[in-house]
C-alpha cells in the first residue's frame, strides 16, 4: 500500500493479464460466505443520533470531503480550509515536512496541525490519520522493528500477536496516530508474490486465528459507550480480497478461481477481524475473475457489508479507484457505489473532491450511499473519541522502549525455523571460536526488510535503528558471555581458522511490486553467497547458514554447502533474539530451543507454486531431532534463465513473461490488458491492431494531454553481461504521426532523448530503432537491477505502432541519443 505517484507511474504495471471481459463473470453469491457481525459495541443508539444530527447541518461538500483521503506529501493543513477532507495518510515515502527521519515529536506536531486545521472547518469534524504500522511503527526511526508477518506465522503464538499489537498501537498512538492500515489477512498461494511476508501463512486457519488477536491488540476489547482507549488504534484487516491468491503471484493481479475457493482461501480471516471488532477494512487492488474488487459491489457491500455484518469503514488503496474500467484518480462514482467509504486519494484528492461534489448534485452517486458512507467514517471517529476532544496523548518514551524491545527478541526466537543441522553443529558451544560472516550479520537494513523507515525497506543506515541491534551484536553478546569469540568478516577471510562459521545472507529488502519474482531460484545474489559458504566448508569449518527471506525459496545449493540451516525471515531490530536460540550458554544449554514452524512450505526446485515441497507447511526441527538430512539435487528443475526473460519483452501485441505493458500519466498508471487501455487521465493509449499478423502490435496515441509514458515493467534483472557483451534495446516500430514535443526513451531509470532519431524516420514505415546499452549506462543507469526496460513518454502528441521490443548485439555504429532534459 501506499507510494508516491512518481514511483507508481514508473513501476505499476502490475496489474497484469487480467480478462478482456473486464467487469463480468465474478459476482459473489452471498450465501455461500461466512455470517458475521461486527460487536454491538462498536457503536449505540446515542451515537447513531448524534450522527444524524450532524448529517443533517453538513453540505454536499462537506460530507464528501469526509469520503476523500490525501497523503502528506500532496496537502497542507492550510489546504483544509477549502477543501474539508476527512482523512490524511503518510503513505511509505512520505514523512513530516518531507523528511522520513522524522522525530517523533515531529510526528505529533504534523498530525496535530491538520487536526487542528479541520476542526476550524464545517462543523468542526476531526480528521483520522492512518500509517501503514505493518511490523512496529515501522516509519519512525527507532521505533521496535518486530518481525514480519511470514516470522510470526512460524511462531504459530496468537497470544504473542495480540501482545504485538498491543505494543504497536501504543507507538503509534504516541505519535499522534489513531489508525494503522493493518493486520494483513492475505493467504499467499504463489510466493513469488512480493507481498509474502506481509502474510501470516498459506493456511487460512492460521490466518483466522491470528485475525482476531491483532485486532484485539491494536484495538482492545471494544467497550459499550467507551472510546478506544488513548493507546490503542483503530485497525483496518486488509487488502479484501485474495491478493495472495494472484495467478502467476502479480501484485495488483486477478484471482481467477471459482467463488467455493476464493471463500474457502481467502475469505476466513475476515469475520474472526470483524467479531473482534475491527473498525476498518482496506479493500484491495486486486481483481477476482477479471472485477476489480474497488469496483465489486456483491463483494464489498452484499458480502462485507451485509452477509458478513461490517459496520466499519472500508477505505480504499492508494489511487485503486482508478483502475476501475471506466473510472480515472480523479473520476469514480462507481468505487462509492460499489460500497466504498473512504476513497485512497493521496495526490487525486483534489480533482476528485471536485468530481464527486458534482456526481452526488447530479445525481449520479446517490445521496443514500454518501450518507451511509459519511455514517460509516463518523462512527470510527466516534469510537476513536476524536468527536469528544480528541485522545489522550501517550508519552513519546514508549517509542522503542524495553519491554517492547523484549518482546520483539522473544518474537524473533519464536520465528526461526530449524531445517537442518547435520552433526549437530548447533547449538554453538561454549568457548567456541567463531567466525560470523555474510552481508546480512552486520546488517539492520537486511534483517528488517520492507517496509522499514522507507516503503521498499532500502536506502537505510544503521542511524535509522537507534537502539536496534544487529544479528551480529546480538551473538557476539551471547558467545562472548559463554567464554568465546566472534569475529565479523562480511567476506568470510580469516587469519585464525574458526571452530565454526555462522554465515547471515538472503534477499535484500523490497516491498510491493518490486519484490515480485518470476522463479523461486535464490536470485541474484545467491552464486556469491554459495561461493562463500563453499569456500568455507573446503576449509574444513562447520558451517551455519542464517537465510533471511521474505518467503521460502529454492536453496538446495546453499543446504548442501550448509551443516546447519536456519530460516529466519525477516526478524526486524532485535537481533539478539537468533543468539538466544542458536548460541549455548555456558552450561552448555541456549536460553531457547528452537519451537518455528515452517508457514510456508519449502520448494524442492525454483518452480511456481510449490506443488511437491522439500519440506511441508509446519516442519521445523529442535534440538532434540537428530536427523540427517541428505545430499538435496541441485538441479532448479525449470529454465530459471526463460523464467527470468532478461532480455524479450514485447512481441506479438503484448508483453512477454515476465514483463508488464503499462500505461501512465499525472492521474497514476494502469496495465495494458484489453484490446484498448488508455491511462488514467488520458495522456496515452494503446489499441491493439494488425501489423504483418493479427493484433501482432499496439498502437500508441499520446494525445497531448500531460506527460504521458508507455512503460514495460517486471522485476530487477541484472544486465550487466548484456553491456558488457555490447548489446543494444532494439525497438521495431512504425512512427505514425510526428511528436509536437521532445520524446524521451529510459531503461533503468535513465532517459535519452529520441526526438532527433525520430525525426530521421520515415511516417508510416516499420522500421527498427538500436539504443546501446552503454549508452543508458553512461548516463547513470544501474544495469544490475533494470525493472523499466523501456519507457517512452512525451508531454505533446505522437503516435507510433509497437510491434517487438527486445535487447540483440550491438554494432559500434550505434550511436548515443543525448540525455534527455
């Protein structure tokens, strides 16, 4: 959830491979779903009225302002005097004033001044403020990282949740904050979804149980006639529904499955988080059978709404609205139509206030739905005490304080699952020697992955973990306490040989859509890791391997190179919770066995999804095991080299595997998946027509319009053999009309200017256009990780016809266009 529009409109493309039927053939049969009900508590005769009341003295512009939500970064509290909206976020890139190192005390200051801001407007209602608290508060620096979801799944502790919740709302509600967009109540069927970790398990029972528990703990127990109490915030069970459940495991994919499984799947977290009292629930990008769920009214008001009870507020995601058919960021009567309440509108919010005031005076949304939305918004507010005064502020100490801090090591010894451990190397014993090695033993950033102080999890230091502690700070700790030694060496090097090795590596931080894999394959970093642990194990030492991931992943090399394997997922700022399992104290005993099970089966090969594990959902070892477990095959049991496609991305009128055709512009970006798309607020479409072969290419029209951009989007691929063999991007195409502004080309983030090359082609002839590699290198581009291999825009008109896009050996020939402006 939640990102900047910049990053939207160069990344999103994936929506991909959704049905040309667009709407049709997925309308829910409510009885087929689990009864539910949201408690009595959550609101009384008493507040209903006092709703009523108000309803009654707000305008048109008033009430809908309260349905409209906007990110930090795209308002000012200045901005509510005109424009009364109802809800302010801080989506994954967007901290105080700018600034994502913000204090605490910063926090507050900015929450309070659009509070402040929206009490002196209308009838005075309070805004709420949401943040995406997924582990920990995870946007404040030194806040208590705890572990990701998939590592508390493996704890298989519901009681443990709840007490995670309860030290989640109290740092949040330190900062001013009333509302975390979480527990994440996915089921992930195909884990090469980059969303893995934000879900508990594959199990939907699992995920029901630990429902109720996160709600309970942010929430509390909910009290007839009471608020939430000051130090509990509101929660929002998302994204409904089945964005585990994606085919091929595409963020912001299509759930192509029968109603019976999508129930049976995905749907039972839900009505153990609404029993529990869930205020709010997020629905999600994604689509089932080709309907996107934003725009699903049998989902979100004859399931949600009524089959299942909800009384609660359903917000939307960030700009999803917009990938209605139909529908643009800033146009979209049918989301509210369909039964959403809170319209995710972080840079649209404008246009779309502007819109819908003249939707509801037209008639067009009728006043009924407004009403009950603005209902719905009111309620939470009330139950949140923010209609009576405002909440009680909690002291900014409990921002990473000790017990929570205990709490999280106890949460990362719990998570750790044991698969291996050959000659029972661990645990590791007293006055050992010992050598930690790996880029992630001396790495916060690694260990606490996504969604930590920057949306994706990256670009951070050890400043932004005050207080925080290292997996290798925590085990030098531990050893040396037993009478040993610890040495870091990232690279493995020593000049005295270790009694053992604990080598900490896995998959660098990532988050929604870039995290997204097209193979299971330990990717990309694995030879390297493999290349350590091998020399390691030649050298006659013991090895240990600490992997942590987001998801399992197919390492049969890295085991066999292994005496000692332990999956520790993504642990978060307590390190010292792997010492407490992995290292003995001196009597020869660690302060905890291991106790994780396995929340996701672990994949025998790199294939997609895991059908026939190496290890099944809920294996995990201890120390009393004394199994061997034997040479594994090493083959990846797919093409991992067609998997990954690094080099064919559009041919035959579409993007190949697996890459994304995407259309965007200042409205946000929409996937190319019918015969004709057009983006979101019409600066660019694409039509499918005939070349030498039936729709065997897309016409792209630029209407002028904005910048607009047509971008081909997948995950990272590492080019750098393909500029180090002097290949070219290799574009063949028809120019049909002329640009009337400068067109830009970009791969990697870079962008070159076309204009000039275009000029030299003849209108309405294919032709093909080279572009070097080395030139996208010399203006900056990082070859190693290219997930935009093309992208062309322009702010004027054009238009050209797109028949193949690839990457093919260049000549010296080739020339450079300059760098764009």
């Amino acid at each position: 959830m939640s990102r900047r529009l910049g990053l939207l409109i160069a990344l999103a493309a994936s929506a991909a491979h959704l049905p040309a039927s667009g709407q049709s053939g997925s309308t829910a049969n409510p009885a087929l779903w689990p009864a539910a009900s949201s408690p009595d508590t959550l609101s009384d005769p008493a507040t209903e009225k006092r709703i009523d009341a108000l309803l009654a003295r707000m305008s048109v512009e008033q009430k809908v302002g309260q349905v409209i939500q906007a990110d930090i970064s795209a308002i000012t509290p200045a901005d509510l005097a005109r424009h009364p909206l109802g809800s302010i976020l801080a989506g994954g890139n967007s901290g105080p004033n700018g600034n994502e190192r913000a204090s605490p005390q910063e926090w507050r200051a900015m929450v309070q001044a659009f509070r402040d801001a929206s009490t002196k407007t209308g009838v005075g209602i309070p805004i709420i403020f949401g943040v995406d608290a997924v582990h920990g508060h995870n946007n404040v620096p030194g806040a208590t990282v705890f572990p990701h979801n998939i590592g508390l799944g493996a704890a298989r502790d519901p009681a443990l949740v709840r007490r995670i919740g309860e030290a989640t709302a109290a740092e949040v509600a330190a900062t001013g904050i009333e509302w975390t967009f979480a527990p994440t109540l996915a089921v992930p069927q195909d884990t090469r979804w980059g969303r893995t970790y934000e879900g508990y398990a594959q199990d939907p029972a699992l995920v029901a149980r630990y429902a109720g528990e996160m709600t309970l703990g942010l929430q509390g127990p909910l009290a007839a006639g009471k608020p939430v109490a000051p130090d509990r915030v509101a929660a929002s069970i998302k994204h409904f529904l089945a964005d585990g459940g994606t085919r091929g495991g595409k963020d912001q994919g299509d759930a192509i499955l029968p109603e019976a499984e999508l129930v049976r799947l995905h749907a039972q977290g839900y009505p153990r988080g609404i029993e529990a009292g869930a205020l709010t629930v997020m629905a999600s990008f994604s689509s089932w059978n080709g309907t996107k769920h934003h725009g699903n009214k049998s989902l979100l008001t004859d399931v949600l709404k009524e089959r299942m009870g909800f009384d609660g507020l359903i917000v939307g995601d960030w700009n999803a609205h917009g990938q209605i058919p139909g529908c643009t960021t800033t146009d979209c009567p049918a989301a509210i139509n369909a039964g959403l309440d809170l319209y995710m509108a972080p840079d649209s919010w404008k246009g779309l206030f502007d819109s819908l005031v003249a939707q509801v005076k037209a008639g067009k949304v009728p006043m009924a739905r407004l009403n009950d939305a603005v209902r719905r918004n009111l309620r939470v507010k009330v139950k949140l005490g923010l209609l009576d005064g405002g909440r009680r502020p909690v002291d900014v100490s409990v921002i990473g304080s000790a017990p929570h801090r205990a709490l999280a090591r106890e949460a990362v010894a719990k998570s750790l699952v044991l698969l291996k451990n050959n000659g029972g190397v661990l645990p590791i014993k007293p006055g050992a020697r010992v050598l930690v090695a790996g880029d992630g033993a001396d790495n916060l950033t690694k260990q606490a992955g996504g969604w930590t102080v920057t949306w994706q999890g990256t670009g951070t230091t050890p400043a932004d973990f005050p207080g925080a502690q290292s997996i290798y700070a925590g085990l030098s700790e531990a050893i040396r306490a037993a009478g040993g030694t610890a040495t870091l060496s990232a690279d493995g090097k020593y000049a005295d040989k270790p009694d053992v090795a604990i080598v900490v590596y896995g998959e660098d931080p990532y988050a929604e859509f870039q995290g997204d894999v097209p193979t299971l394959d330990y990717q990309p970093a694995g030879a390297t890791d493999l290349a350590l642990l091998k020399r390691l194990k030649a050298a006659g030492v013991p090895v240990v391997s600490v992997f942590l991931s987001g998801r399992p992943l197919w390492t049969n090399p890295e085991l066999n190179a292994s005496d000692a394997f332990v999956a520790a997922w993504l642990p978060g700022s307590e390190g010292g919770g792997v010492a407490d399992v992995l290292v003995a104290g001196r009597d020869g005993r660690p302060r905890r066995d291991f106790s994780g099970k396995l929340s996701f089966a672990w994949p025998a090969t790199a294939a997609a999804p895991v059908t026939n594990p190496l290890w099944p959902y809920g294996h995990g070892l201890t120390y009393a095991d004394r199994r061997t477990v034997p040479a594994l095959p090493e083959a990846p049991g797919i093409d991992v080299a067609a998997a990954l496609n690094v080099d064919r991305y559009f041919d035959a009128g579409r993007a190949l595997a697996p890459w994304t055709l995407t259309l965007a512009d200042a409205g946000g970006a929409r996937p190319v998946a019918a015969p004709a798309e057009a983006s979101p607020a019409g600066a660019v479409s694409a039509r499918a027509v005939d070349l030498r072969a039936q729709e065997d290419a897309r016409r792209l029209v630029w209407t002028g319009k904005g910048q607009g951009a047509v971008t081909i989007d997948g995950p990272a691929a590492d080019l750098t053999r393909q500029l180090t063999g002097a290949f070219s991007l290799a574009i063949d195409w028809r120019v049909d009309a002329a640009p009337t502004a400068p067109v830009s080309v970009a791969l990697g983030g870079r962008a070159l200017d076309l204009t000039s090359a275009i000029k030299t082609v003849p209108l309405g002839r294919p032709t093909t256009l080279h572009i070097p590699l080395r030139c996208f290198a010399s203006a900056g581009a990082n070859l190693a990780r290219v997930g935009t291999p093309l992208s062309i825009a322009t702010a004027g008109s054009f238009t050209a016809t797109l028949a193949r896009v690839r990457l093919e050996p260049s000549t010296l020939s080739d020339a450079c266009p300059a760098p764009a402006k």
